[in-house]
C-alpha cells in the first residue's frame, strides 16, 4: 500500500465515523427537542439556539473519532503486556468472564466499568486533572448536545480505560457493542434539560435532574453524584446528593476567561489561565 492510499484509507474510515455518528445525533435532536419543551429542568434556549452550538458539534464528532482509535493502540498494548505477564498469547475471548454467558458478561459489564466511571470521575475533580475535566463542566446552557466535551485525555482515562479493563478480562465485542446504544441514549438524557427524577427508581438509575446536579457550582451539588448509570456507588460512598423538591440550575465552571471555542478548550489544559496569573506572581514575590 502506498502513502496515498494509506491516507484515502484513513481519510475514508474517517468519515465513516462520521456519517456512522450524524444518524445518531439527528435522532437526539428531534426526541430531545420535543422532550424539553414539555418536560423543561430549567427556563432557556432550545439546543439548537445555544451560544456554543458550533463547539458542541465539534466535540460532538470529534470526540468518537479520537475514541476509535485510542480504543483499538490501548487494547493492542494491553494484549501485548498482558500475554507478556502471563507468559502465553492473549487476545480477544481471554480471561476470566470469556467463560461467562452472555447476560452475565453484561452485568459484568455494567459493575465492572461503573465502578472505574465512579472511580476516574472522582480522580478527575482532583486539583492536578481537574482543568481536562472542566471542558466537560464548561457548558452554562447545558444540554444533550453538551455530553460528549470530553477533552481527549479525560476520554482517555475516563471513558475508553474502563472499556479496555472489561475486554482484558475477557469480554468480547459483542457485549460492548450491546450495550453501547443504552449507554449513548442514556448519556445524552442525563445531560438533556429535562425535569426528570425517576421518582421512585430516583437511586436505581441515573436521572437527568440527579446528573445535572453534579454540574451545578461546588457548594452545592458540583462534588456529588460521580455515578455514571447506577447511583448506587455514589450512596456506598456516600456521594448521592438529590433534594428533593428542588430542581438545579447554574451551571458551568468557576473560570470568567474559560474559553468558548473548540481549539481553545483543547489547549485549555496546558494554558495558564489569565485568573492565576496574580496568584502565581505574588508566589514568586513572596518567594524572593
């Protein structure tokens, strides 16, 4: 294969993620459109009229195409260390749940990953990875279309590891492939501003008033709620947080010079914000 034929094939499967996710995303636009307007969380523009629709469609398509190919160097990594540790060859339907029958693989999906979502969620409201994770966090119209900002080292550790773990251990496609239209529908409901609780399933099942209270302001519901699709990591934890007969609102980040645009929030991380730079040169004056 020559270099130009290396690059129309990249080029083509490029573009087969991309026309493979619009479907999807047109979908979401009508069903949450209509779901909105009857059942709105919070008084605003409908998505199509927000301020930053430009910079969610980026990440909307930018996000699964940075996913499939960061998915399939890790699992290639992770075959190779790990048939290097065991001594033997290992690759897909190795490990211990290949034994397991399909529902049960499933479920063991389900515990498996929720836990890491839960755990890498957390790891990513620390201080040292917390400026990736704000990208997510950035949206003050948060919306469906708002789900996928997902800077690619969050989508890295976040998203595509716990993946990774669960077909290491033995997990064949299929299971990821089952699971994965509940996992887009889901994600974006729990981001669409809707005034749902789930009533009495309200810690059975993620809401999309329980996760838009993880993205309202710190002191109230900004440190809570790290679940992904089961709250019940977060009541084991002790991190569930829904009042009752309150709804949230106020979201985005505690940053005035947060940037709008899409190439902006991808430097974001390794950019100084202007906010820190008195604070950083009063350090060095005290320092001297």
């Amino acid at each position: 294969m020559t270099a130009t034929d290396a690059i129309l094939a990249a080029l083509a499967s490029m573009g087969a993620v991309v026309l493979g996710t619009l479907p999807g995303a047109v979908a979401f636009g009508v069903v949450f459109a209509v779901l909105c307007a009857w059942f709105p969380c919070n008084p605003g523009k409908p998505w199509w009229r927000k301020t930053e629709l430009l910079t969610d469609l980026c990440w909307w398509f930018v996000v699964p195409l940075l996913g499939r190919y960061m998915s399939i160097a890790l699992l290639v990594v992770g075959f190779v260390l790990v048939g290097a540790a065991v001594g033997s060859e290992y690759g897909m339907g190795s490990g211990p749940l290949a034994s397991l029958p399909f529902w049960a693989q499933v479920v063991a999906y389900f515990a498996i990953s929720d836990l890491l979502l839960y755990a890498t969620h957390r790891m990513f409201h620390g201080r040292s990875l917390w400026r990736y994770h704000a990208i997510h966090h950035s949206s003050e119209e948060l919306d469906w279309i708002s789900a996928p900002r997902f800077h690619p080292v969050d989508q890295f550790l976040h998203l595509i590891v716990p993946d990774a773990v669960v077909i290491l251990l033995g997990a064949p496609p299929e299971v990821m492939a089952f699971v994965a239209p509940f996992q887009a529908w889901h994600s974006g409901l729990i981001h669409a501003n809707l005034n749902w609780d789930f009533g009495p399933f309200r810690y059975v099942l993620v809401s999309p008033v329980y996760h838009r209270w993880h993205h309202t302001d710190v002191a109230r519901g900004g440190e809570k709620n790290y679940a992904a699709t089961f709250p019940i990591f977060d009541v084991a934890f002790g991190t569930a947080y829904m009042p009752r007969g309150v709804l949230p609102d106020g979201y985005g980040v505690d940053d005035p010079h947060f940037p709008k645009g899409f190439g902006e929030q991808l430097l974001y991380p390794w950019r100084k914000s202007p906010a820190e730079a008195p604070a950083q040169a009063a350090d060095v004056e005290r320092a001297a």
